[in-house]
C-alpha cells in the first residue's frame, strides 16, 4: 500500500469513527427523549426524558370541562391529573412505544391512565355527562328506525327518518378513551337510524312474509270457521324476535261473531219440562262462553306454529266456583244435556234426570218467599260445590243474621241459594213460599235431602222456572 492509499483508507476510517460515535450520541438521545410532537393525555411531552415527562405530567390540573363538538356539555370541578412517581413505568412504555431510530415530527397522542386518577372523573363526572347528554336528547328529534309491516297479507317497508339525537352510547365510549385528558373533548356522535336495506329489516320481511300465507280452523263444537292471516290480521310486525299484532280488530270482531253464535251463557233456550211443557228459560251459571281474547291468542300462535286447526274449547270460561265453563261439549237438550235437576217454583216439586232417566221426585219443598221478594232466582244454574254437614249463614228480610246448622248443602247460585234439609221448619204446606218460603233456597225434608244430595253431582245443571 503506498502511502497516499494510507492516508485515504486512515481518513475513512477517521471518518466512520465518527459517524458511528454521532450515531451512537443521536441513538442514546433518541433512546432516552420522547420525540418532537408527542404528548401523554394531550400534554406535550416533546424532547423529554420520561422522568422530565413525568415531572412535568404531576403538576397538570385536570379543569374537567367536558365538550361535544364545540359545545360544552358539562363544566366539572378542578382535580388533579393524578399522576405520581409510580407512574414512571407506562410513562417509560410510551417513550420505548413511540421510540424512532431518527428524529421524527409525527404527532401522536398516548393515553396513559395515572394510578392515582380521581373517581370524580371516572364515577361522578362521567354520570353528570352521560345525564347531560340525556337531558339533551330530550330537546332533539329522535331518529325512526325503517321497518317492516305486514297489512292484510301484504308486507311493505317504511322508511327510516334521521334525527339529531345524541347517540350517548358511542360518546360515551369514547368518553373513556379521553378519561385523564386535561379537557374531555368528544365528536357529536349522531344517532342513526336502522335502514330499509339493513339485515335486520329484511329478516323482519322476511319472517312477514313467511307468516303471511298461514292459516288455521277454528273449531267450535261441530263448527269449524277457516281464519286466515290475509283476510283476519290488519296489521302485524316482527319486532325483537315476535310477531307483535297491532291491529286485529277484523280478527276480534270474527271471533266476537263465532261467541254469539256459540256461546250459551245468558242466552235464552227452549226446555221440555216434566209437565209436558215447552218453556224459555234463561242461561244463569251454567254453560260458557268464548274469551275473545284468549281466543285471539290462540288464533295468533296457532298461526306462527304453522298449526291447522285448534279448538275453541282451550279457550272457553263460566260463572261462579267453576270458572272454566260447562255444557261445551254436550249439544243435546239445547246444551243442557240429559243428567240435570229441574225445579218448579208453581208446583213447589222438583225432578232430577240422570241419563235422560227420571231417578228421583221430590215432592215436599219450600223456594224462597215471594213476599219478601226472596224468589229462588230462576235459571239454569250449576251445582257449584256438595257439603255434608255444613253451616249457612246469611240475612234475614228483616236484617237481622242468621247461622244454622244443615246435615246436606248443595249451592247452586252464586247468591248463594241450594238444595238443603230445614228440619226447622213446620209449614210445608205447597203455598209456603208466597208468605213463609225460604230466603232464597229449596227447602227439603230431612230424608228428602239425603236423597237429593246422593243423586245430585258438581257441574250438574240446575233448571228453575
């Protein structure tokens, strides 16, 4: 090598010795400062060390003025940044996080949260912002989601119409993001609504469109009444997983129609009587009617299932102890069927079927006083409950109460009147009951009463005219 090579290759060397060591000095430096444009919490951090950082960090004030958009929503009191000495480790984090090998201008924003950070911000003020948003919303047009709608078979959907209503959930969020900044600045997140196109829309058309081509047979007795979606449901949506009919009023008055039809409570019906005789007599306790309501239900679900046919009789109810209703599925007799006890207040007798079989007359009775207006209500009615022995208590005309003890009691009023034994009584005579009858009950002789209570059976009808 001669000597001019020397002194170039020494010159080189001489000059990467010193680029290393400048590299070196900028790499310890770079090691150890936070960049130019960095901040923690949105304080500037630029060109410290994270001890420099951490000092500085300790004296900021936190004036807990909360904004959304140019707005302030919420003025909270002064606390401390709450950071201390323990929190030089997530300071150190950042500073190796954000490390360069050479200087950069980049900014960028570290949420450190401080041991230390107050609960006001965290608890108190977050409430009072969340409030304030709120109390805002209450101000701005709420936004309507698009949805489906299924009328008379046919499914449509109706738009989406856009509000200004906070949408507090996703401010809220980010609430928490910015929980340690000096000054909480939030973007005004508007609520928006769900759109026709959106999945769940068209789940909902699609679930009304599956719904809209049912059908089901209602059954009553040996009558069956077809009610289909497209002519009975006016309007219905799927919301939340359920069909939610809010308009079935075409449904309620079909099924309204089948119960008047049907239904045999309150309604007047044609009665041979022992005598010979036809008369009318009215349905009292005895005999059922539909719950147009219960029917809707089952008419709905039945519908959703898929269900062909369902029978009226899950939704039938009664009078008096047994609520559920009786007679429905006896058809002969007009609905009163061949077993019943038959009362006549005129003849002061009484005659009790089984089987359309006469088994028992009694001939000796007293009804309720006529002049007292204490009639034996006339009806049909039910034996509602049996009871050997049993004490009747009640009113006298005169107002003064009563207790008596009786051996048999069979009610079948909701008033309270029933067959029972009177061994008080003297006066048997047939026209008793104009002056001296019962308060309301058929009086019987003791064994007479026996025999009636042992024919007799709960639910059974009871005719009185």
């Amino acid at each position: 090598m001669n000597e001019k090579s020397k002194k170039i290759w020494l010159a080189a060397e001489v000059a990467a010795l010193v680029l290393a060591g400048g590299a070196g000095l900028m790499w310890r430096h770079q090691a150890n400062h936070f960049n130019k444009n960095i901040t923690i919490n949105e304080v500037d951090v630029g060109g410290l060390t994270a001890k420099e950082a951490i000092k500085k960090l300790k004296k900021v004030t936190l004036d807990n003025t909360v904004y959304v958009g140019d707005k302030v929503i919420y003025q909270g009191q002064k606390t401390s940044a709450g950071f201390t000495n323990a929190d030089l480790n997530k300071v150190q984090a950042a500073l190796k996080k954000q490390r360069t090998f050479f200087p950069s201008s980049s900014k960028k924003n570290y949420q450190v949260t401080p041991n230390k950070l107050s609960n006001y911000r965290k608890e108190t003020l977050r409430q009072a912002v969340e409030s304030a948003l709120n109390q805002e919303n209450t101000k701005r047009k709420q936004a309507v989601d698009a949805y489906a709608v299924m009328k008379y078979g046919k499914v449509t959907t109706v738009a989406a119409k856009k509000g200004n209503q906070y949408d507090v959930a996703k401010i809220m969020k980010a609430y928490d993001k910015q929980v340690a900044n000096p000054s909480i600045k939030l973007a005004a997140a508007i609520k928006q609504p769900l759109p026709a196109s959106s999945k769940a829309v068209q789940n909902e058309v699609s679930q009304l469109k599956k719904l809209s081509d049912n059908e089901t047979q209602y059954k009553v007795q040996n009558t069956t009444y077809n009610l289909t979606v497209a002519e009975m449901a006016d309007e219905v949506r799927y919301t939340n997983g359920k069909y939610v009919y809010n308009n079935v009023t075409t449904l309620s008055n079909k099924l309204n129609t089948i119960n008047k039809t049907h239904a045999t409570l309150d309604k007047t019906v044609s009665f041979k009587t022992t005598g010979g005789r036809t008369i009318n007599v009215q349905a009292q306790s005895y005999g059922w009617g539909i719950d147009t309501d219960a029917a809707k239900t089952s008419v709905e679900t039945a519908w959703e299932k898929g269900s062909k046919q369902i029978n009226a009789k899950e939704d039938i109810y009664g009078r008096g102890y047994y609520t559920y209703g009786l007679g429905y599925d006896t058809l002969t007799n007009n609905g009163i069927g061949n077993t019943y006890a038959e009362v006549s207040i005129s003849e002061q007798k009484a005659w009790f079927y089984r089987n359309g079989k006469l088994v028992y007359t009694a001939n000796t009775l007293v009804t309720g006083k006529v002049s007292s207006n204490e009639d034996t209500p006339k009806g049909i009615w039910y034996i509602m409950y049996k009871q050997s022995p049993s004490t009747l208590k009640g009113t006298h005309d005169d107002g003064s109460s009563y207790s008596v003890q009786v051996k048999y009691w069979a009610q079948f009023t909701n008033s309270g009147c029933g067959f029972h034994d009177a061994t008080w009584r003297t006066n048997w005579a047939k026209t008793a009951y104009l002056k001296d009858g019962s308060n309301g009950c058929v009086n019987l002789k003791l064994d007479e009463a026996k025999t009636v209570y042992s024919v007799l059976d709960v639910h059974e009808p009871v005719i009185v005219y």
